[in-house]
C-alpha cells in the first residue's frame, strides 16, 4: 500500500530534491553562463552572475582558433569505437559467466573489477612505452584499444546482470530448436537484452567521452578528442576562463543532449511475458 | 520413429548421485509418463535425453543411433517446458518459425506448416501477437506449436501444466492427448500430479530418488503396485496403508486398501472409527476417519452423498479381495 504524504512533506521533499540537483548541475550551469561573458567579467571578484553583456565572441575566438569539428570526430570514433568493441567482447563473455558459470567466475568478476582500482597513472609509463613500439602514439586505434580495456570490466559487469535476469529455459527452448551457440546469441540472447546492452553502450559511450587521462597522454595532435580540445585552452597563455568555459561547453554539448534524449529509451520490459 | 533408450544412465552433480544406474526402453509412439514427488529427478532424466545435462556414465540411444555425446539440436526431440520458454520479442508466427528458421527451411514451406500449427492449435487469430499480449493457455499453445512444427521423432514436456489454472489444465490435458492420438509420436511427459500421469500415459514411469520404482500402464499401477511408496503415490485419495497386528493377520508387514474399496455401515462392520472431515463433492465423499486403532487417519471414498456428522461413529468393511499386501521390505506380495 502506498504511504500517504502530507502536501508539506512532499513541498519539502521536492524543494530538497531540487535543491541537490541544481548543486550538482551549478558547476555546469556557471561553465555555460561563463562562456557568454567577457575575460573580464569571467574573473570579477564578486562573482557576476546573469547580469552581464552576453556575447558570443568567445564561441568564434574558439572556433577561429581550433578545428572543433576535428576533435568532435576524434571523440565520437574513439568512445564510438571503444563501446562497440567492447560490447563485441563483452556479449560472449558475459553469456558465459551467466549461464554457465564456473566456480571460479564470481572470482573472476570480481578480480576484473580490481583492475578499475589501479590508478591509471601506475601504468602509464609502461603503457606509454608499448605504444610507443606498437606505432599507437596519437592513433584513435590506439585510444579506442585502450578506453576499451578501461571500461571493459564495466560492461561486462552490466551485461552479466542485465543477463542474469532472462530466464535460463528460453535459451534451452533455442537450443532445442537447433540454434547453435551463435544463433543462441545473435536471435535469442541479444534481442532480448536489448534495453540492458543499449544502456549499457550509452553509460560506456559517456564514459569514454569524458574519459581524459588517457586521452591526453597518448595524443598530440592526430588523435586529439574534445578532452584535449578542452585542455588546449587552459595552458599555454594562461588562463582564459571565458574561451575555455566555451570550449567546455562545445565539448559537453553533444554528451549532454545525447544523455537528454535517450533516458526514456532506455526504460526496460521487453523480457516480460515470456516466463510467469 | 522415436524409440529411446537408456542404458545404464547415472547422473551426478558434483559428488551427489541424483541418478543411479537406469535402464528404461521407451516404445516409438508410446506416451509415457515419469511421475514422482519433486526432487525425484524425473526432470533431470528428462533433461537428459533432451541433452541439456550430459550424462555422467551410461549411453542414451534414439532410434537406435547412439545419442549420448549430441547436443540437443541434433537429437531430434522437441521440448515444452513449463515456463513456457517463449521468445518475447518475437511474435508468435517468429515463435513457431523458429526451429524452421533454424532447420534453413524455405520461407513458402515455413508458412505452410506455421499455418497448419497454428489452425491445429487455434492460434489463427493471435499470429501476429507477442507472447505477453496472450494468456496462459494460449503461450502454452504456442509452446506446443513450436515443438509440432520441427516434426521432432519425440515430444518432451516438462511439467507443461503446472503453470495454469485448474479449468484450463484440464483442457490442455486432454488437447495434448488428442495431439498424441493424431500424430502418434512418442511423447515423454514429467509430472508430480498423478491424475495427469493416470489420464494421459500408455505407460507410467514411478521414480523416487532417481531410481524407477515402477513402470506399467495406469491400471496395472493401479491394481497392482509393486511396492508401498507406488501403491501410496497411484491413486487418489491416497491408499490406506497400515502395520501392527491387523497386517500380521494377513501374514503380511504392512497392508493396503484403497478409499473405495471400503464400504460404510452405521450399524456393523469390521472395523470401526469416529468421522473426522467429510469432504462432500456430490458425486462422492471423502470421509476422513480417526481412533480405527489401525491408522492414524483412514480415508473412505463413497460414490454418491452419505449423511454423517463430524464425531459420527461408523463402522468399515474393506473389499477383501481388493486388499494389497507388503512385506518388511515394503515390497507386494503376490
């Protein structure tokens, strides 16, 4: 039975649930007002906050400057590439750990999740000297290998729960209607975990894209996404918050309507029904 | 055809023996039934011959073709099971489609037979359905579509019925033995219920604990069950199974008379008892009866309405001929 809410605690409520979301998103919000203000403004001391002169000559300094398009490219294939890849490799893996488990697999979770626990800085160097031999300095080859290696245990721990929840006999039910063991995947096990794998792609797609410690160490120039794109603008004549926070917003901008657009497709369902 | 065998089949899990060696010879067209409490392993044994469990010693034989090392596609054999097992994000046409998909069989001879399946089973209307949009009778016709299509060499089902209601059990029941007359293939079919096991099987497989305690058709179960625990699973209500000294008369350990094959009197009978519950159904009564001084409880079936009340004295006569007698083995004695 539902609990009934007196209408002040559920005013109290909401105001409070809007009170955190507003602090989480106000890092954002002052990123995006920022880059509409002039150097000046950008660091007045006490802080400016709608009352400025809005211009976008931030936006065309920064367009003038960079090749936006080119690190937009380079961080759609390489968190694109990452995701795909990883799925690829992902799928059969979890299918194995979830429907014919070992006594080692919950191990063999959990050892992968360790990995996520190394900072990534004790294995730059030797990272970096691997690269280097294999030709993948500032490759987006490179970075889509390497940003799937990072987030592989992520997705693997995802689709292993998604998974774990469809029922075990309606892969039997393929199996006995001669699928083989692709079929099984392809026809069956796929499109019934849909909504978990594109969930999972999207959380993987996200991480990727904002992902910046690799993605600064291994590029130059080449292979360089949005993360370095953002990165150009805070160094080298020191800093100029206005054009970097423009930057920043051209470079969320894209990860921002994508996650918008997409909660709703990612609501689960389609697995009800088959089994009571 | 669809004769299997199994020689010598044992299973374990680990180091626990579910399955001790077993032999059993199932006749090309025969409906068989394996019946049993749970943890019996009578789905296991199915699964067995299905191939979704390997073996651990023994051979499994189809038609003769040793079958113990393929994997279930190539076996030959449908299965129904009792979730259903439905593909939910195909519709049914997809559903039954499926093993023909699978078998790479042309589109025009795959809507030929989808067709036919589904006219079989009533499904005309509901093709273009997804499972979910369809109730429990109707998911399981569609189960059952998808197994006829295949034309598999043998039917299994696991449990098909235990998911619906009791009208609609009774329905299927007798839709799967209508299915068996027409297409005359060997069906294997697990239950715990034994009316399901009575009505339905040419022959019944009793297990307990993996070992077969019977096998035989309904009424030579019935009539003359090979050791206690058969003759206390066949039949219902229950036997009436008792010790003491009113077996030791009939040089027998343990003795049993079926509820109707007992006879009630309100003035004289061979044994006598005070009424407990009368369960009154119209066409019969169960009367459940206490202090007999053989049994804790002794259950009577009469045909027909009787009038007693609860703590009603009534006196018994069983149906000497019809009485079952038990060594201390528990074993029948001829």
């Amino acid at each position: 039975m539902a609990r009934a809410i007196s209408p002040q605690r559920k005013f109290l409520t909401t105001g409070a649930a809007w009170a955190v979301g507003l602090l989480i998103f106000f890092p954002i919000l002052w990123t995006i007002l920022t880059s509409f203000k002039t150097e000046a403004q950008a660091i007045a001391s006490p802080p400016i906050f709608l009352n400025f002169d809005w211009t976008l000559e931030n936006y065309a300094v920064v367009q003038e400057r960079s090749n936006y398009v080119r690190f937009l490219m380079n961080s759609i294939i390489i968190a694109g590439g990452s995701t795909l890849l990883g799925v690829i490799i992902a799928v059969p893996a979890a299918w194995s750990m979830a429907f014919v488990p070992s006594k080692r697999t919950k191990d063999i979770l959990l050892w992968m999740l360790s990995t996520k626990m190394l900072p990534a800085v004790g294995v730059l160097y030797p990272m970096y000297l691997i690269f280097i031999k294999l030709g993948l300095l500032d490759t987006r080859t490179g970075l889509v290998v390497v940003l799937m290696l990072i987030n592989l245990p992520i997705i693997i721990w995802m689709l292993y729960t998604y998974f774990k929840e469809i029922p075990g006999e309606i892969l039997e039910a393929a199996r006995m209607d001669g699928a083989n063991l692709r079929s099984e995947i392809l026809y069956v096990l796929t499109p019934m975990a849909i909504p978990g794998i594109a969930s999972t792609m999207l959380l993987n797609f996200i991480l990727a894209w904002n992902e910046a410690f690799w993605t600064l160490n291994l590029t130059a120039a080449q292979a360089a996404p949005l993360t370095a794109f953002i990165a150009s603008y805070s160094s080298p004549e020191g800093l100029f918050y206005a054009k970097l926070s423009a930057a920043s917003t051209m470079a969320i901008a894209p990860i921002l309507i994508l996650g918008w657009f997409s909660q709703k497709q990612l609501v689960r369902g389609l697995t009800f029904g088959a089994v009571k | 055809m669809g004769q299997i065998e199994l020689k010598q089949v044992t299973k374990s899990f680990g180091e626990v023996q579910v399955i001790p060696p077993l032999d059993l010879t199932i006749h090309d067209g025969e409906f068989t039934v394996f019946v049993g409490p749970s943890g019996c392993g009578k789905s296991t044994l199915l699964r067995l011959i299905a191939g979704l469990e390997d073996i651990t010693t023994g051979h499994i034989e189809i038609d003769g073709v040793d079958a113990t090392n393929l994997v279930p596609a190539k076996r030959g054999l449908a299965m129904v099971f009792q979730s259903y097992a439905l593909y939910p994000h195909m519709t049914v046409r997809k559903n039954i489609a499926f093993p023909l998909k699978m078998a790479g069989i042309d589109e025009k001879t795959q809507k030929e037979k989808i067709d036919a399946a589904a006219k079989a089973l009533n499904l005309t209307d509901y093709l273009d359905r997804r499972p979910g949009q369809l109730s429990g009778g109707q998911r399981q016709r569609v189960a059952i579509g998808r197994a006829i299509v295949r034309e598999p060499s043998a039917f299994l089902f696991d449990e098909p019925l235990s998911n619906l209601d009791a009208a609609l059990r009774v329905g299927m029941r007798l839709e799967i033995s209508e299915l068996h007359k027409k297409l005359a293939t060997t069906m294997i079919y697990v239950t715990h219920d034994q009316v399901e096991a009575m009505t339905m099987a040419d022959k019944i497989v009793v297990l307990q604990a993996g070992v077969i305690e019977q096998v035989g058709s309904p009424l030579e179960l019935y009539h003359h069950p090979r050791n206690t625990f058969v003759a206390g699973f066949i039949g219902s209500p229950k036997m009436n199974l008792m010790t003491g000294p009113e077996a030791a008369k009939h040089d027998s350990a343990t003795i049993g008379i079926r509820p109707e094959h007992i006879t009630v009197s309100k003035t004289e009978g061979l044994w006598k008892g005070r009424v407990g519950v009368a369960e009154h159904l119209g066409s019969d009564t169960f009367i459940h009866v206490h202090d007999t001084g053989l049994m804790d409880m002794m259950t009577v079936r009469i045909t027909g309405d009787i009038a007693v009340n609860h703590g009603d004295t009534i006196y018994l006569s069983p149906d000497m001929d019809r009485l079952h007698r038990f060594n201390a083995k528990g074993d029948r004695i001829a």
